[in-house]
C-alpha cells in the first residue's frame, strides 16, 4: 500500500506537470492553486472516512482503497478541464496520498507494540521504492508513451498485483503483540460512536479526537512536527522542474539523483525506527525536522555538484524520518483504541499542508520570487517549528 500510494503522491502528479499545464493552458500559480483546493477537499473528506480504520476490517477495507485509487487514476488520465482536473486530483490525493499512508500506518502503529518504530518504518519502505524508481520509471516511460497512456497502465498494474494477494498480506502474524480492529473489545460500542463522557477514554491511555484538540501539545508542537513535512517536502516535490531548471540542472541529473534519495529515506527511516524503540518518541519526533532545513540549505549554497547530491540526501532523510517519529508518537502519547479517527485528524493537517505549499510556491513564483527566497522560507520554518517542539514535549517532559 505504501508503494502504490505513489500514484496520489505530489512527487508522482507533479513529474506530469508541464504535460498537464500545457494541455490545459495553466501557469505554475494555476496548477498550484487547483492542486490545493482538491487535496483541501481530500483532508476534509479524511476526517470522516479515516475513522473506517477503527471499524472495518483491513483486507475489505485495504481492498476497497485500492479499487478506488485505481478508478480515481484512470479518471485522472482522461482530464480535458479544469473541473475535470479538480476532481481527478481529488480522487487521486484522497485515496492516493490520504487514505493509503492513512491505512497501513494505523495497522501497523496499532498491530505492533514493542517494535512499533521498527514496524512503521520498514513499511515505509514501500514509499521510499516508489519515491527511488518512479521518477526514472516515467522519463523513460514518457519517452516512448503519452502521459495518458501511462495513467492508465500503472492503475491496472497496482490491481493485478496487489488484490489477488491482499488476504495473505493482511493477515495476523505470531509477531505482531498489539491488537487490529478484530481484536478490539466488542463491549466498547458507545465509545465509538462518541456517548462516553469527556476523560474516561483520557484516563484509561485512549483518547478521542474531541481529546485531542483539547490537549495543549497538540497546538504547540505536534499539530507542527506533521504540518511542516508536508509542507516542505509536498511544496518543494510539486516545484522541482522549477527547481532543477533554476540550479541549472538537467531533468536527467535531477531524475538521477533519487537514488541517493532513496538510499538515506531508507536509512533516516530505519535509523529513526530504531532510536524511537531505543528512546520514545517524545525524545525522537523533535530532531526529524532538522534534516528539511538542511536539504534547502544544501540546495542553496551549495554548487550543482556538490549541493545538488546533499539536497538529496537531506531530503531522503527529511521523507524517511518524520512520517515514522510522528505515527509512533501518535500512539505512544494518545493510545491506539481510536487511532482510526485520531490519525485522521493529523492526516487531515498534513493534507491541508501539503495543498497550501504547492499554492503559495506556485504564486511566489509567478510573482518573481527566485531560488534564494523558496528555499530560505523552508529553512526557517523547520528550525521553528523543531525549536518549539523541543521546548514543549522534550524539556517540559
């Protein structure tokens, strides 16, 4: 699920880019600010389908995400509008970006206990395999294939290799000590639907969503620790033509280099599984952000041969890092009887990040804003918002 949730990714949409601005006659601002309204869209629709997560079973469940990402992707290659292009978008970021990461996040976080950072982090995996073979994967498909045509064999590939196998791969293993729906308690129907009273889910280590948004950390820092990510990576992943044409770069040396991108997302990931098992996450979370500043400061004074490589080495670490410290944290600090509909809640604040990123770089573009000013931004809003996290779940532990 990790792996083809590629085809909602903003890394995947935004390598058709210059194909679907010149279909449809959009600027860089344009495409921008579509894309930002459909993933808005998509976090809000997230509130309420994530919480299937706490009610349904993960094969039906798994299987019906898949169908409706592989329908949403055969849509989205016949787009001839803007309406068209909103909703395709929708589709893609909802069932793509949102409910995929959403699922086997959950399962994971809630199926493993002891090694949950280990457990997040190689499922993981599968994002960073995409991530490292795609983007090589369409310049050459490109090369001999419409960009429609390819929306519409990858779809079809995701269904045929993944459904026939989605029993053997949801089911329980001997390893996995923590609990999936099925092994949630059968007596606890009104918590679901919201009857018990304010802090009884608190006291007993599981929290609701209403919880949540009463819990100051949230505010301070964790509601950062997911948002800023998003923000970065999405806005700088949907802009990186403008990126590599302005460092001077060629789109073949720029394709090129995720493979080192994909080797230090599977480091940063494995790395930061480890240290989450070793250390709690409250300690942990914080220092993911780090490796964001780094990646644009890289970018920005280095030269193309040397600060072109480190751009993607920070940046594998920044894609690697924060998605494993921030779901394990989720749990470690809220519980996991809710997670469904709690996890919903920060997905729904990595989407709205991911949709306003695209947008704002997108216009400070079009207004003649260069490199120096994008990447400056996402230096100093990572080491604020680590600063604050810090100071809230760490020193004031």
């Amino acid at each position: 699920m990790a792996f083809w949730s590629s085809l909602g990714q903003t890394f995947f949409i935004s390598l058709f880019s210059d194909d679907i601005r010149a279909a449809l006659d959009l600027s860089h601002g344009d495409f921008g600010t579509y894309y930002a309204i459909a993933t808005t869209a998509s976090a809000i629709s997230l509130l309420w389908l994530g919480k299937l997560a706490d009610t349904m079973r993960l094969e039906k469940l798994a299987l019906f995400i898949l169908i409706s990402l592989c329908v949403a992707a055969v849509f989205f290659s016949q787009v001839n509008s803007v309406v068209m292009l909103v909703i395709g978008l929708y589709l893609l970021r909802m069932f793509g970006q949102g409910m995929m990461t959403h699922v086997y996040s959950t399962a994971m976080a809630r199926r493993y206990v002891a090694a949950r950072g280990r457990a997040i982090s190689i499922a993981q995996l599968g994002h960073t395999l995409s991530e490292s073979i795609g983007p090589a994967s369409v310049v050459a498909l490109h090369a001999v294939l419409d960009w429609r045509t390819i929306w519409i064999i990858l779809p079809a590939s995701a269904l045929c290799l993944v459904a026939p196998f989605l029993r053997q791969l949801t089911r329980r293993t001997a390893l996995q000590d923590g609990e999936g729906v099925e092994g949630l308690s059968a007596d606890e129907p009104d918590s679901m639907n919201g009857d018990t009273a304010n802090g009884q889910n608190v006291s007993s280590g599981h929290w609701r969503r209403r919880d949540v948004l009463a819990d100051p950390r949230f505010w301070l820092a964790i509601l950062w620790l997911v948002a800023v990510p998003s923000f970065v990576l999405t806005g700088l992943l949907f802009h990186q033509l403008f990126l590599a044409e302005a460092k001077g770069v060629a789109l073949s040396h720029w394709t090129a280099s995720y493979v080192l991108y994909a080797l230090f997302a599977v480091i940063g990931s494995l790395t930061i599984g480890q240290l989450i098992d070793r250390f709690s996450a409250r300690r942990v979370a914080p220092h993911s952000l780090l490796p964001n500043a780094l990646a644009c400061a890289a970018l920005l004074f280095g030269s193309v041969d040397i600060g072109v490589p480190l751009f993607f080495i920070f940046f594998g670490l920044a894609i690697g890092m924060p998605h494993t410290a921030n779901a394990a944290l989720i749990a470690e600090i809220y519980g996991t009887r809710f997670m469904g509909e709690i996890k919903a809640l920060f997905m729904l604040v990595a989407v709205f990040a991911s949709a306003l990123s695209p947008m704002i770089m997108g216009v400070m573009i079009d207004s003649g804003f260069g490199l120096d000013a994008l990447l400056g931004l996402n230096i100093a809003i990572p080491l604020l918002a680590q600063f604050m996290a810090i100071l809230v779940l760490h020193l004031r532990r």
